[in-house]
C-alpha cells in the first residue's frame, strides 16, 4: 500500500508551507497534495509557487497531486479553478463538480468531496476519466468494501488513515464569525490559528475544530490498526492530514507498520503525542468516528 499526503487545511504562511513540504520531501510519502482547498481568499503561495514546490517534490521522486477548492461559488473561484485544472504537468484532485467538468477527458482524482457512495456515482466519475477516488471518511469498511466491489475495478482507492477529517462545509466563515467579523471583513483571522480553532464540550473535550469555512473533527482518525482490514477491502493508498508538527512522525509511524519495522503496539505509542492515546476507528468500524471499536 502506498501513503498519501493530504493537502494542508489550515492557513499557513506561505515560508512556513515551503519549510513544510521541504521536510517532507525526506520522508517515505509517496504520493503529495499541493494547493488551497478551503478559501480563495487566503493569501497563501500563488499557483506558480506550488508548481515550484511540485516541482522540487517531483525530484525527490514523490508523485504530485494538485487539489482543487472545496467549494466553488463566485467567478474568482471559477477562474482558479480552471487554471489550476489547466496546469499540464501535474495530476488535480477534483473537489467540487465544477473541477470534474473542467478536467474531464483527462485522468483526475475524485475527492472525498464529491461524496461517492454507490457504484452509479463512480461509474460516472470513471467514465469523465477519473483514475483514483478518494473515500468519503464516514463510510465504513462494510459499505467501502461493497463499492469497490461493484465500482469499476480500474480504480484505486484512497482512504483517510490518520487526520481530522472535515466534517462540514459552509459559504459561511466559522473562522470569521467566530472572531466577530464577517466573511469580507475577516481580516485573515484563521492565519493566527494554524492548528484551527479547538471548541470543547463542557466536559472540556475536544470536540470540533473550526478552520475557515470547514468544520473538522476535534480528534483525529486513526485507523492504524486497520490497515490489513483496509487491504481486504480494497484500499490501495493510506491518507494523511497533515498537522504543523509531527506530520514525519505520523508518516513514519505508518510506513513502519507497512515495512515491518514497527509492531503495532510501539507505533501506536510513537503517535500518542497527536492522539493523546484515543485510537479513534469509528467510522471504519461503522459507529460514531471518535469511538474506539475492538
């Protein structure tokens, strides 16, 4: 099985993302999303800028994706969208219809965003020349299991293995609104929160995490102990969210366990510092994402 790198969510100064995926480059990821999915607005590295860093990736022989917006509903995000889909040397992730039309008749990736979960839906995607989709985070192994099952065997599958997944999407700016500032007046709030914004319970547990215009979860998926599970039910590539610090040990956890180098138990330990010990395995379980299911 191959490891992917989910693009980054979270609003990161244009120095610190380069920083980033330099230090990446080291690692035993194979396969990198680039680019801004969550708000046109941010002022992070232009789409030059990401080619430049695709580009260093490449030669560190790391396969390049570059993931379109979430969500498309102005003409600025339109025209992005399309020079992103017209870039000619790199691979899109497809996360919104808009981006499936632009790359159709070219091999893309279906994003989690498209919300595939029947075969009728993959058929269509495969058909506009879609050669990989990635799973909805919520299905379960069950429910993945039976669409690869009858999808079109031609494509691969990716699943999120380890990363708060994003929960929900709004026009709206939680981000924003959570400062007191409306949407065009944001100021760029969520710069000041690279790990998003923790919102807790009264109980003081983590709960959700705002991030602009997504909710993620307030804990991350883990589904490391899965990984033979994810095998049988035909997962071919392992994602990961990145996080501003600890994403190599995340990355390296993972790859031990695939290699052999690392039993399950002592990788578990080395990601106790992201997890706080919680294996959350829910959702591929098929009960409630945070739950811990034997």
């Amino acid at each position: 099985m191959r490891l992917a790198l989910a693009p980054i969510p979270f609003f990161w100064p244009a120095d610190v993302v380069t920083d980033f995926y330099a230090a990446i480059a080291s690692t035993p990821i194979d396969i990198v999303y680039l680019g801004e999915t969550v708000c046109y607005k941010r002022r992070g590295p232009t789409l030059a800028e990401w080619l430049a860093i695709a580009d260093r990736l490449a030669d560190h022989g790391k396969e390049v994706v570059l993931s379109s917006l979430v969500l498309v509903d102005g003409e600025a995000e339109l025209k992005a969208t399309r020079r992103l889909c017209a870039n000619g040397r790199y691979l899109v992730e497809a996360n919104d219809m808009s981006a499936v039309s632009l790359c159709r008749g070219a091999p893309f990736v279906a994003g989690a965003t498209l919300n595939i979960y029947n075969e009728d839906a993959l058929a269509i995607l495969a058909e506009a020349g879609a050669t990989r989709f990635v799973a909805s985070v919520e299905l379960s192994g069950a429910a993945l299991g039976a669409l690869r099952a009858a999808g079109p065997a031609r494509l691969d599958c990716e699943a999120l293995a380890f990363g708060r997944p994003a929960l929900a999407y709004s026009a709206r700016c939680f981000s924003a609104r959570n400062a007191d500032r409306g949407k065009d007046q944001c100021e760029w709030v969520c710069e000041q929160e690279p790990e998003g914004v923790l919102v807790r319970t009264q109980e003081d547990d983590a709960f959700l995490t705002l991030n602009g215009l997504q909710v993620h979860a307030g804990h991350p998926i883990n589904v490391l102990g899965e990984i033979e599970a994810m095998r049988e039910a035909g997962v071919d590539i392992l994602r990961i969210m990145p996080e501003v610090r600890d994403t190599a040990l995340v990355i390296d956890a993972f790859r031990g366990v695939l290699d052999g180098r690392y039993p399950l138990a002592e990788a578990q330990k080395r990601l106790v510092p992201l997890t706080g010990g919680i294996i959350a395995n829910g959702y591929w379980r098929g009960v409630a994402g945070r739950s811990h299911a034997p």
